[in-house]
C-alpha cells in the first residue's frame, strides 16, 4: 500500500476523528480543581477503554493521593499502554496528558471552551483539543488506521499518559522511577507528544523544550510593625532585602547572574547542526 493510499483513508475516516476529538473536549478534565477530579479520572478510564479497543494491554497506576484545597485525595491515574512486544523491534515510548487547565467563557472565549467549534477557516477551538487531547488522540487514530488496512507498525508503541501534567505532574516521577526497570524496560526512545502545529497542515517535530527551575525565597523581618519615627532607617526592611537580592539575579537583557548555572548548558546548535558559539 502507497503512503497515498493510507492517507486517503485517514482523510476518509476525518468526521469520526473529529467526532471522538469533541467527546474528549466534552470531559472536563481539570486537574487543579477538586469538583473536576471526577472528570480527570473519566478521562483516564476513557483512554483506557480505547487503548483496549485497539489491542493494547493496559496498566492503571494509581500515584497515590495528593491534598488539594485542605483535602486529600487520589491522584488520577497514570494510564501505561502496550502495542506490539516483538523483540526484533525497537520500542518507542509516547508521552501525552489528558488533563487540561481550567477555562471558563468570562475568561475571553469567543465560544464554549468544553464544545468543540470550528470556524469559517477549518480552525477548531476546545480546551485540551490541541494541548493535549488532539495529539493523544492522535496516536490513537493513527494506530486504528493501521490496524483497518491491515499495516503492521515498525515499532513497538508504549504509551504513557498522565492526569497531572498541567498541576506539576505531581506523583508522575514516583511512577517513573517505579517502572523504569519493570515497564519501561525495553523503550529504545521517548516521544513527547505534547507540542504544536505550525499551521492547519505543517506539522512540526519538537526535538528539544525549555524546562523550568522552582525556586523559593523566604524573608523573615521584624515580628510586629515598628514606628517609623523610632526606628526608621536603622532596622533592615524585608522588602528593600528582597529587592537588592532578586536584582543580582538576572541582568534587565535576561542574563542570569548566579554563578555556574549555565555551565552545564549545552551551545545553542544552528540550522544544520553546528555550534553557533565557536
Ligand atoms: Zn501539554
């Protein structure tokens, strides 16, 4: 079968993608919120149930729990997939999330965030349908569009799908450190399928994403407030500390100042490949 072939059947099958994309926008999985937990974990088991559908084998790891406005209670659950386990294969791990940051109308959507719309231009709009619903889905169509042609896959897919993403991934590293050796054993390379399109029709490869360092500053000053005319200009003020501390930190054109911390970050590379520091 020619690549032709193939996508004139995926292009076929593009109502029922586009369809499956507005039940999952319908669900809303926001993981920073306590009344939408239910929904995060709906999420997840819909995942599930299609990962099956399609001949993978699943595993639900439950992360544990995590207190979220003064209460506790279960993380949703990390969704493990397996498709294929030939040996002479090379295994590739796809990285997504099915949570979705909160999103209300009065925030400035022109439509309902939760319905799938599309517009005069083919663009469609939806909480999670490109960050990252769509591009889970994505992974799913494409698998069920080999499985109707009868077209085996040059790899083994395992997937690993999360709840957490967009709350600090919280109990995801738990779960990667517990299956490192169990079952993600055998993954040769990870796909993080978690970016952008360059368009409606230019898809892109991301080969490489900023990350961000947490920090925390703890001030401490006086106990109580203290008269100005007494004490005025002789005891330190917390707020004039922090500032001198925060403007040693970075230059106003971005440079960070802390000593060593770029030591260990990589030349930028050009179009080609080459260092563009020599
Ligand atoms: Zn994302």
């Amino acid at each position: 079968m020619s690549v032709e072939q193939f996508l004139e059947h995926v292009d076929k099958q593009q109502d029922d993608y586009v369809q499956r994309l507005r039940e999952i926008v319908a669900i809303p999985s926001v993981s920073c919120d306590l009344e939408r937990r239910k929904d995060v974990v709906r999420m997840g088991e819909w995942l599930i149930n299609e990962l099956e559908k399609l001949g993978a084998s699943t595993k639900r790891v439950e992360p544990g729990t995590q207190v979220l406005e003064g209460q506790t209670i279960d993380l949703p659950p990390v969704v493990l997939g397996t498709y294929g386990t030939d040996p002479a294969k090379k295994t590739l791990l796809v990285y997504g999330h099915y949570d979705v940051q909160p999103a209300l109308k009065e925030d400035g959507w022109a439509t309902d965030p939760w319905q799938l719309t599309e517009d005069s231009q083919g663009r469609m709009y939806g909480r999670g349908s490109t960050d990252d619903k769509g591009p889970v889905l994505g992974w799913l169509c494409a698998l069920q569009a080999h499985k109707e042609l009868n077209i085996e896959l040059p790899v083994n897919i395992k997937f690993c799908f999360e709840g957490m993403e967009e709350s600090g991934s919280e109990g995801l590293d738990d779960v990667i450190h517990q299956e490192a050796q169990n079952y993600f054993k055998d993954v040769d390379v990870v796909c993080i399928s978690d970016n952008y399109w360059l368009g409606k029709t230019k898809p892109c490869l991301t080969y490489g994403l900023r990350g961000v360092s947490y920090y925390r500053i703890t001030l401490k000053g006086p106990a109580q407030d203290l008269h100005s005319g007494v004490f005025g200009g002789t005891v330190h003020e917390p707020m004039t500390d922090l500032v001198n501390l925060m403007a040693r930190l970075v230059k106003p054109d971005g440079t960070i100042l802390i000593p060593g911390i770029l030591d260990d970050v990589l030349p930028v590379t050009g179009k080609h490949g080459h260092s563009t520091r020599t």
